[in-house]
C-alpha cells in the first residue's frame, strides 16, 4: 500500500482551517486551530457543516 504524502494532508488541514475560519471558529476547546490534529478538525467540520 502507498503512503499518502505529508502535503496531502497538510493541504487538506489547511482547507478545513480556512473554512473553519470563514464560519468564525477560531478556537475548539480552548485551543487555537493549528494545535490541533486533522482528526479533530474533521471532527468539528463535519459536525458544524
């Protein structure tokens, strides 16, 4: 199986801040969005989409 690169999913971790950001979420749980994991931008993406 190939590995997917780094970018891949630093470029979609980059979209989904963005589009947090355009909803005006800056912070989830008291954390700054690019402290947290791509799982948990997911996470409260899909549950504010």
């Amino acid at each position: 199986m190939d590995q997917i690169p780094e970018s891949k999913f630093e470029d979609k971790r980059s979209t989904i801040i963005e589009q947090l950001v355009e909803q005006n979420v800056f912070k989830i749980d008291g954390r700054q969005l690019y402290e947290l994991s791509l799982y948990e931008l997911m996470k409260t993406y899909t549950e504010e989409a």
